[in-house]
C-alpha cells in the first residue's frame, strides 16, 4: 500500500518530467564553467540569464583567450566569454535551448559558437539596444575546426 501511495504521489511530477523534451532538462550535475573579462557587462548579463535558466554557473574572471585556445576553439569563432560544459565549448552568447540540444544530443564536436556579440542574443538584449534584434546563428564547431549552423535565430 504504501509503494502504490508514493507511485501515486510522483505521479504527476513524472507527467511533468517526459511531457519535455530530452534536451530540455539541464543535468544538474554538470556546471557551466565561464571565462570572462570582470569588466564586461553582457558577459555577466548571459551569466545571469543562464542562472535564470537553471544552469549552475562556475564563474572566472580572468578573461577568456587563453582558455579558448586551450580548449581548441578556432580564433574565427571567438566572442567575448568562453565556457565549458560536458566536455564541449560554448563560446559567446549562446541560448540556453541549444546548450542543452548539445548536451543531449551528444554530437562529435568540440563545441557551439555565436561568433562576435549579436544584437539580440542573450545578453545582448537588455534595454540598451532598444529592442533590436539581429538574424544570427548558433554554429556547431567540428573536430577539424569547420562549422555548421546548428541553430538560426530571427531570419525569415
């Protein structure tokens, strides 16, 4: 009786839980660790939006050029913050749907890029830019250093 009481209790929890799809959920034991000047606001904006999202956030303040050459992200795919998680790079303003399409999926790369700092993207969409939103894209960088776009945001 008292197995069926908690099946009955967790119930709609796991409702909830498979009504997501795969990549939605973050793997809560994995961190996003990010590399970022101290001075720069967007930086901290995408921090703070990824948080928002409930990532769990390892910051460093140290800027981010040497890690990304570390980690072997080409210079063509550089912005202004570099972070890690599960083993794949996320550099620049990259949303947080797509990170977790990452992780879920689990493609042969070494990460996901936005390249430079888009207007609109997160972390560069406060209320500076007035609303504006520039078309870019999410690119998945591969193990040979090429790309492909993974992901478009606001093209017609």
């Amino acid at each position: 009786m008292q197995r069926r009481s908690l099946l009955l209790a967790a119930g709609p929890a796991l409702l909830a839980a498979t009504a997501l799809p795969a990549w939605a959920a973050t793997p809560a034991a994995q961190v996003l660790q990010v590399w970022k000047d101290p001075s720069c606001g967007c930086c901290k904006d995408w921090v703070a939006y990824l948080q928002r999202d409930g990532f769990q956030v390892q910051l460093f303040e140290t800027g981010n050029t040497a890690v990304r050459k570390r980690l072997g992200l080409p210079d063509k795919y550089a912005s202004c913050h570099t972070a890690l998680i599960g083993g794949y790079v996320v550099e620049g303003h990259v949303n947080a749907r797509e990170i977790r399409r990452l992780l879920a999926e689990k493609p042969k790369a070494i990460g996901l890029s936005v390249p430079g700092m888009p207007v609109g993207s997160p972390g560069m969409d406060g209320p500076v830019y007035g609303g504006r939103k520039d078309p870019y894209d999410v690119v998945l960088v591969l193990p040979d250093g090429s790309g492909q776009v993974y992901q478009s945001y606001f093209r017609g």
